[in-house]
C-alpha cells in the first residue's frame, strides 16, 4: 500500500500538494501540510510531482 512522506524541513507549505492529489490525502493545519488519510493514497505520485520544493515521497 503506498504511503506519502512529507519532509517538513523541506515543505513550505504552499498547498499543491492538497490541490492536486484525487483523494484528499492532504490538508493543512496551521499553514503547514499533514497527511490527513495516508490510507487514502493510490500512488499515482502526483503530490511527488507538483511539489516545488521535492518535499514529498510516496513509498510503495
């Protein structure tokens, strides 16, 4: 099942992340992003891609 990491030393907490991810994997909490439900995810990675700052990884 695959998992989102958020790196917070790297998020800057622009939000693409929460705009562009199909199940509502994230949100934002205090202008920072968490993962709301993890087990939501699909992997289709585009959280990976959207983020500018390479601050999310999807581990399989």
């Amino acid at each position: 099942m695959p998992k989102p990491i958020i790196d917070p030393k790297k998020c800057n907490g622009c939000g693409e992340c929460v705009k562009i991810c199909p199940k509502e994997v994230f949100g934002k909490v205090k202008g920072k992003v968490v993962t709301v439900d993890e087990n939501e995810c699909i992997g289709c990675r585009a959280c990976e891609v959207q983020c500018p700052k390479d601050a999310i990884k999807v581990q399989d």
